[in-house]
C-alpha cells in the first residue's frame, strides 16, 4: 500500500497522468477513454484493447470483450496478465502485479504494469523520471501485525540530467544569498513588485516579506490570485492569535504549492513562520519563476 503522503506527491501525479495520457492516445480509434488508473483498469477492458493495439499480431484473447461479474474480470486478467508477461518476457514470479491486485485496484501494482508496457512497447515515450513512493508492507501472522515501510522505485533517474536540474533550483536561493546585498536587494524587490502587483485586486501590500508572510494567511491568498483558485475561509485562519494557527496555516499553504507541481518539500512550514528570510524567499522566488514563465509564455504564444 502507497503511503497516503506519497499519493499527493507531484511526481507521481504526473506519471499517472503520463500514463493516462498514453492509454488514450493509443486507443484513441476505438473511442476508449480513461479517466482513473484505479477505477477504468480493474475489469480487464482497457488492458485488452491496449495488449491487442500494441502487441499486434500474435495475440489470441479467448475471452469476451465485456466482463460484467467478479470472477469473469478475474478470468479475464488471468488470460490478459498471462500473454502480457510473455510479451513482457516474465515469469509471473518476477513481476510486481498479479491478477488479484490489479481486480482490487492497487495503485501500485497497475503503474508497474503500465511503466512496464510503456518501456516494452513503446520504448521512445519519456515518462517522468526518478519517481519513487513510500509503501507500507502490512504482515499478519499469529504473533500479532507487523508493518515496515519501504521506498519503492517506479520509473528510474534520468542520466543525471534532472537530478542536476532538481539541484540547481534547491540551491539557487542559497547561492543569491552568498552575492552582495545591492544584488540581493534587486532580486528582493522584483518578487516583492510581482507579490504586490498580484494582491493589489485584494486591497492588500507587502512591506516586510519575512513578517507579512509568517502567519500563512497573505501566502495562501497569493496563492489563490496565481493558481485561479478560491481557499475557502473556512479552510484556514484568517486572523490567527497563536503559533499553532500560523504553523496550520503555512503547513496549508505548502501543500497547496506542491498539489499545483511547484517543488517545496524541503522547506518546513516551521522555518516561515519563524521568519527564516531564506526559506520565505525560496517559497517566493518558486512562485514567482512558475508564475513569470507561464506569463512569458503567453506572450510569446499572442
């Protein structure tokens, strides 16, 4: 079972959604759409059609198209699962899915599946790199319940591209601080420009980035200007009176940023409620790179 925290990581979003991507661009011509990995492959369909559409000639699926019961979808994974390992050159052994996992809608046994079809069949496709998840092991025995986590790897680390990439925008933040105050202050004031030319609709303006944004409140507000989205009232503290408040608040915020793809995992949500300028500016500067890209993108695209 996948850590529920992993779940919300944007690496594996996106590799489910390259993965979804793939299923409905291949089976396009037969007007099959899937809009769920756990929901729309359980049953067998969606496997059949991909298994005949890539593997082509040689594939002989005695069952019919349509399964309706439990144990027709289970015969049907059994012939699917059988003539997808032979393509896929395993023994069933050596796989990380079985016919019960995937009719149970494992999450984690059907991206191993499909990363396995996609590096088989369709070798060219990139799919996001260096995604891994934590996975809970639960083991019932007579002595009583044991459970161990463990990372687990679902698509490999590029040839050190992305890592070095990934390396280079952890550290950026911390190399600006290292250059002189005149250029730190100019970098200063661009992402205070862009945080105040974004609130102004609100009626709000930010003098002291450190302070103003320790509480949480005018950070998921920003936020919600940049994504396009409302955080409803209800959902944090507008006016918080104490510490706890301000740490629900930025802990909010944080994962905000991360569902929206913008890489903060590092940054604890205690170290901007203590006023840490280093990790307030990396929050800030990651939203304001996203953010002046896309605009920059939409004028080229004009």
């Amino acid at each position: 079972m996948i850590q529920p925290t992993s779940l919300k990581d944007h690496k594996l979003k996106s590799l489910k959604e390259a993965l979804l991507d793939w299923i409905n661009s291949t089976l396009k011509a037969e007007h099959i759409v899937a809009q769920s990995l756990e929901e729309d492959l359980f049953d067998g369909l969606v496997l059949h059609h991909l298994l005949i559409r890539l593997a082509r000639l040689g594939v002989c699926l005695p069952v019919n198209e349509m399964a309706l019961t439990s144990a027709a979808q289970t015969h049907k994974l059994e012939v699917i699962l059988g003539q997808l390992n032979q393509h896929l050159g395993l023994e069933e052994d050596q796989t990380k899915w079985s016919v019960q996992l995937i009719h149970n809608k494992d999450l984690l046994a059907t991206v191993h599946l499909l990363v396995a079809m996609v590096r088989r069949f369709q070798p060219e496709l990139e799919l996001p790199p260096n995604v891994e998840v934590e996975v809970v092991v639960v083991e019932v025995s007579k002595s009583g319940i044991k459970s161990e986590t463990h990372k687990e790897v679902l698509t490999e680390k590029s040839a050190g591209h992305d890592s070095q990439n990934n390396s280079e925008r952890e550290h950026l933040i911390d190399q600006l601080l290292r250059l002189d105050t005149s250029k730190v202050n100019t970098v200063k004031q661009a992402i205070l420009h862009f945080v105040n030319r974004n609130m102004s609709s609100l009626g709000l303006q930010v003098a002291d980035m450190d302070r103003q944004f320790a509480d949480g409140v005018i950070l998921l507000l920003l936020i919600g200007q940049l994504e396009g989205f409302f955080v409803p009232l209800y959902n944090f503290n507008l006016t918080p009176v104490n510490h706890s408040e301000m740490l629900q608040n930025v802990t909010l915020a944080l994962d905000l940023l991360i569902d929206t793809g913008i890489e903060v995992s590092s940054i604890s949500p205690q170290d901007i409620v203590s006023q840490d300028a280093q990790a307030t500016l990396k929050v800030l500067y990651a939203l304001f790179k996203k953010h002046k890209e896309k605009s920059s993108h939409l004028k080229e695209t004009d």
